[in-house]
C-alpha cells in the first residue's frame, strides 16, 4: 500500500495543469486560443463576459482602467488574456498594462513588453478591473480583446470591447465619456481575428502543385493533404535548378531546418537552415554530428546555396532557397542529380551563435532514400517499432504487472484447495503475469534501442526511468529463482527484497509513461495523463477496499489473508492449520468479485491507452477514420 500512497503523491506533481494554472503564453499572443486538452474548440454562443473600459476617450500615455465583468452578475470566470489593438490596420498590439495586482494579474511580453495581461491562477473570479497606460504617440482608436475562461472546457476568444479613442495628451478629455455597459452580442472564433472585415483566407501557396510539379514533406504524417503542417518543405526541379522551400509556424519556432541523409538516422548529414533574427529570416548550412547528437555551421561552406525568398510574419518562418547541384561538406559529396537521399525535417523553439538546438517542435524523416527529381508524395519513415514499445510497456505494468501484485497481496487464502500446475491458483498467475511483465518489458526495452539506435539525446527523464526499471524487472526472477526455503532464516531478507524490487519497478514504471506522453515523438495527447491518473486512483482504491475487506475478514477468523510476516510471505502448507488448508478465509467471494471488476476495468484503460499509442496521432487517425467513413 505504502508504494502506491507515494506514488500517487509523485504524480500529483507530475500530472501538469491543463488550465495553465499561471497563465497564458506567449506562444497564443496572435490568436489568443487556449490549447485545452488537445484542443477543445471554443464556445461561440452569446459570451456572458463583458470587456468594459471606464471611459472611451483617454490622452496619449496616460492610464485607462478596463473592469472584466459578467451580465447578469456573479458569473465566475477561472482564467483570462487580454489585450489591446489597434482598431485599424495592421492592428498591431498597443499600449501595456499595468501589474497592478500581483495576486490576480501577469503581464507577458507578445509584441512589447507587459503589451497583454493574464491570469496567475484558476481561482474563481467575479470581476477584475485592470489598468491599461495607452501608447505614446498614438492618436486613434483601440479595440480590447479577451478571452475568459468560465471552466477549462467553457472559453470564449476575442470577446471586443467598445471602442476607446486616444488622443494627443494635450487633447482635453470631456467628462462623461464613460461608454454604456451592456452584453456583449457576438464573440470572435479561432483563429482571432480583429473586429473588422475581411477577406476569405486564401490557401497556402506553399502547397500549391505538390504531388504535380514538386514533392511536399512535412509532419506530423498526413499534414500535406490537408494542407496543415506544423513544418513543411517543397522540392522543385527546374531544369538543372534544384529549389527548396520550407515553412514553419506551429508554436513559433526559433528555426525550420531541411537536410540530405544517407541514412534514416541523424548524424553526419547536410542541412540548411532558416532562422529568424533581427525581424528577418537568415539561412545558413550545417552539418549533424553524433556522440553528442547536435549540428553546427563551423568548417560547414555557406556558399553551396542562394537565398531566393525569405520572409518571418506573425512567428511563421519562410526561405526559399536554391541549392548547388553538386557540393562537397565536411569530404562527403552530394549530387542531388544522381544520389537518392533520406529527407530531414525539423523545427525548435531555440538556436545558438553557431547551431540550432534540440528539434522540440518536431521531426520528421522519409522512410526510404528518395530522388529530389521525384515529385509524388513523401513517405515518413516507419514508426512500428516505437509504437510496439510504447503497446508493450503499457501492457506490462499497467496491466499484468498490476494485476500480478494484487493477486500476490491479497488471495493467497483465495481458491485455496484448488491449483493449477501443481501451484496454488494464486502462485501460478502471479508467476504468469509476472513472466509476461519481464518478456514484454525486455521485448520493448530491444525494439526501442533498434529504433533510436542508441541512447536517447532527449532532455526527458523516461529513457533512464525506463532502463532502472528494466534493470529491477529483469533481477526480479532471478532473485525469485535463488529464492531460500521458507524455514531459513535468509528468507525474510529475501522476503523484503523481493516485495521492495517489484513495488519500485511498479512506481518507477508509472512515473515513466507520464513522462512519455510528454515526448515529442510519442505525439500523444496531453489529455492521456487524465486516462493514467484514473488508473492510479482506481487501482489505489482498490487496494484500499481489498485491505479493509482483509481486516474484517481476519477479525471474523481470526486467519492472516491480506499480511504476512516477512519471516514468511509465502506460507507453506505446514505452517497452518488443516482447517485452514481446506476453505478459503472469509469474504473470499466479494474478493473474487472486486478482482474481476478490477480485471475489467485495467483491461479496458489498457486496451485504451494501447489504441492511441498505436494509432497515434489519435486526432488524426480519428479524423481520417470518420472522413472514411462519412465518403
């Protein structure tokens, strides 16, 4: 009991707050969109928020107090972003707030510094009043722009404010400028727009003739069709002119990079990259390296390509480049006209003087070599093996290894009389499921390593969570096998050993599946922490309510059944009773009944969480599997 009350404790620190309980960020500045549990759409019913600034005519740099409140009153909201903009265009971000109100009030830097305000916690609010200094020299009208979050699955975006008139400081302001307050009738769906008409958004050109003229890659899988890439690159035979575009805009990333691989793995590779810097996009060409993973422009020669296009617009990085048909990088030559290469996609949230960092956005790589001149569709690389990893871990220790342990724990007086290979029922399954844990645990401990092709370089604690507990898992059974008689005295060390090895591999296990729904290339939903969070409480609960039923049951027969001296955790036969021997301790058919509840139940989160491992990303298999169906 005592490892699962820690572990609940551990991952009550793990589990991260999906209301972003300190705020926004700054990666929602430009469509203000909160991303909640993988992306839950916003409401775009009438908003009961009112967004009501004091007075509508304020002087140039002076203060203007703005009161978040509800119609009708006493509405509570948890969470909030909110903003001023220019009412004409290019409705750049105006003005900065005032941090007025440590306890309620954050203010983040989008375009300028304290430019927007935001929440510092998901405490219930009934109304906030904010102070807001306008613009130096600035003469026009503004517009103020929130969201509010009633609940983490109730937000509105873009709810307007009346519009506020600056003018010259000089300007005399007029008393009873004070706008009417009255209900907001209308609420801007995502993507935030300002309040303002405009044209239909055309599609991205970038995508324009892919599959027709030039071949298109980009993640995650599938993006190309639907024209929704987080990061994209072209690649444009014209003639002996060999093209590439790349974009990026998911998360703001610091850099889109695209490279030429002989193998499907990173290391030793050309790359060029677009970084933005200074409000314009710079490229440069690189070159990976292994043992450490990484990249670097040093000895690289910048002259093995030409810029035709750049540009960096609302954090979304785009370059056009043309590269030489033949170059030479750190002594290996690339032909592009008669080489078939690997392809490499990536994009990050951060770069150095002389490198781009760690690929956090994302990665991509196409599954075979491929001929640039080739322009059907790229396809990344397989993912069977990860996939198999994540199934088989999941499997082990959310389900047989769970279910091994409490059949240890608590039915050893169960089905007594009745075994099964000439074991007790309860010994045999728990040797069973136990065996199963070891080999799966083994069996995706290989394919991982194939996979990844050595240790992993992510900044991410599963990997060494993953080896200490598949180190525990495999001395398990060898210990098991040396196990001493039960009269020695070397057993209750055993005893101790044996139970704290398998409890640690347990919790250890746990807290690394956590931490992988948190990898990049697991694309698992953040919302899968909610589903492991249900099977830690369920199967605390449970261990509960069958340590309570042993207590009754010892107190009605006064028969050990859920505890056992360490002397002896695996009482032999002679050491009870006959009478005991021969019926199962009180209460054996509500344990019987509860344990094929819990049976149920771990079955179905497993064969859950197995689903959208497998299938993941789970959105978009969802998606496609619907579009199938509804054509």
């Amino acid at each position: 009991m005592l490892p699962l009350l820690c572990l609940a404790l551990v991952l009550s620190t793990l589990v991260p707050s999906y209301g972003l309980p300190n705020g926004a960020p700054t990666s929602v500045c430009d469509n203000m969109l909160p991303f909640h549990g993988g992306g839950i759409p916003p409401l775009t019913t009438k908003t009961p928020f009112l967004i009501t600034p004091q007075t509508s005519v304020v002087g140039s740099g002076q203060m203007l107090k703005i009161d978040i409140e509800s119609f009708p009153a006493n509405i509570v909201f948890k969470g909030y972003m909110i903003q001023a903009r220019a009412a004409d265009p290019p409705n750049n971000i105006v003005g900065r707030f005032v941090d007025s109100d440590a306890s309620a009030i954050k203010l983040i830097d989008c375009q300028a510094g304290g430019d927007t305000a935001t929440h510092t916690n998901t405490s219930p609010k009934q109304e906030l009043t904010l102070e807001w200094t306008a613009p130096d020299n600035f003469v026009g009208d503004v517009i103020f722009n929130a969201t509010i979050a009633q609940d983490y699955d109730k937000f509105w975006v873009g709810i307007p404010s009346e519009r506020v008139r600056v003018v010259a400081s000089s300007t005399t302001v007029a008393p009873g400028t004070a706008p009417t307050k009255r209900p907001t009738t209308t609420t801007t769906v995502p993507p935030y727009r300002p309040a303002q008409t405009e044209a239909p958004v055309a599609a991205d050109p970038i995508y324009e003739e892919c599959g027709q003229s030039k071949g298109c890659f980009g993640f995650p899988e599938g993006c190309v069709d639907s024209k929704n890439c987080r990061a994209v690159v072209t690649i444009a035979v014209l003639g002996a002119r060999y093209v590439f575009e790349m974009k990026a805009g998911y998360n703001r990333p610091a850099y889109v990079a695209f490279g030429l691989s002989n193998d499907a793995k990173m290391g030793e590779d050309s790359v060029i990259e677009c970084v933005p810097e200074q409000g314009t996009v710079s490229a440069y060409a690189s070159w990976t390296t292994v043992g450490p993973y990484g990249s670097t422009r040093l000895g690289v020669p910048q002259n093995i390509f030409q810029v035709l296009e750049k540009s960096y617009n609302d954090g979304v990085i785009y370059c056009k480049v043309e590269r030489d048909v033949v170059s030479t990088v750190k002594g290996q030559k690339f032909d592009l006209l008669n080489d078939k290469f690997h392809l490499l996609l990536a994009a990050g949230s951060s770069v150095e003087s002389t490198n781009v960092n760690y690929h956090d956005i994302g990665r991509h790589v196409s599954g075979s070599p491929q001929s640039l001149a080739e322009v059907g569709p790229v396809q990344g690389s397989s993912k069977l093996l990860l996939r198999l990893h994540g199934a088989f871990m999941i499997t082990a220790w959310i389900g047989t290894a769970s279910l091994g342990i409490l059949l240890a724990r608590y039915f050893r007086q169960t089905w007594v009389g009745s075994q099964m290979c000439g074991k007790d029922q309860w010994f045999a399954w728990h040797r069973f499921l136990m065996i199963v844990t070891w080999a799966l645990t083994v069996a995706g401990i290989v394919v991982i390593f194939v996979e990844i092709g050595g240790w992993s370089q992510v900044r991410n604690p599963h990997a060494i969570l993953g080896i200490v507990t598949t180190v525990l898992c495999f001395l398990q059974p060898i210990g098991a096998f040396f196990r001493p008689h039960p009269g020695s005295s070397k057993r209750p060390i055993f005893n101790w050993l044996h139970w704290l090895g398998g409890n640690l591999a347990h919790v250890i296990a746990i807290v690394a599946i956590f931490f992988a729904v948190q990898l990049q290339k697991a694309e698992l939903p953040e919302w899968m922490d909610f589903i492991l969070v249900a099977f830690v409480a369920f199967h605390v609960f449970m261990h509960l309510i069958f340590s309570i039923g042993g207590c009754v049951s010892e107190r009605r027969s006064g028969q050990r059944v859920t505890s056992f001296p360490m002397a002896d955790m695996t009482p032999s036969r002679n050491s009870m009773s006959s009478s005991e021997r021969k019926q199962d301790a009180a209460f054996s058919g509500f344990r019987k009944s509860m344990l094929f509840l819990y049976i149920l139940i771990v079955l179905g989160l497993v064969i859950a969480m197995v689903v959208i491992v497998v299938l993941a990303p789970i959105e978009a298999a969802y998606n496609s599997i619907k579009d199938q169906i509804m054509n």
